[in-house]
C-alpha cells in the first residue's frame, strides 16, 4: 500500500504559503518568490505520483480494510 505521508506534507507547504503569500503583508518580490517554490513544491509532487503510479503492487500483497484483509490482484 502506497503511503502519502510525504505528500501530504508537501500539499500542506504549498498551502500555507499561497496563504501566507495572500493574506500577509508580502511585497511583490516576496510574492513571486512563493510562486517559485510552489512550483518547484508541486513538481516534486506529481514526480513522486509518478513514481508511486509506476510502482507495481507486491504479489500476495493484502489491503486491510476493517480487519479484513483483501488480497491484491
């Protein structure tokens, strides 16, 4: 199973500085700044979907759901 701890992080970063950038007293170059690195942020981001798409699933391999497991296919 995938774990999407890492980007859950970085979706929370990218948040709270488009918050930051919006509602704080940032200048212009302060503002473009953030752009910058939420882009950079969010390119790391869809690398790592990338990456965790292509990952294939472990044979055998059991989702728990609800003190069942289900085996993958």
């Amino acid at each position: 199973m995938v774990d999407f701890f890492s980007e859950s992080i970085s979706l929370e970063r990218i948040d709270l500085l488009l918050r930051l950038a919006t509602k704080g007293g940032c200048s212009h170059d302060e503002r473009y700044q953030v752009l910058i690195w939420c882009s950079e942020l969010t390119t790391q981001l869809i690398e790592q979907f990338d990456q965790n798409e292509k990952k294939p699933l472990n044979s055998g391999s059991t989702l728990n759901l609800c003190g069942r497991g289900l085996q993958q296919i």
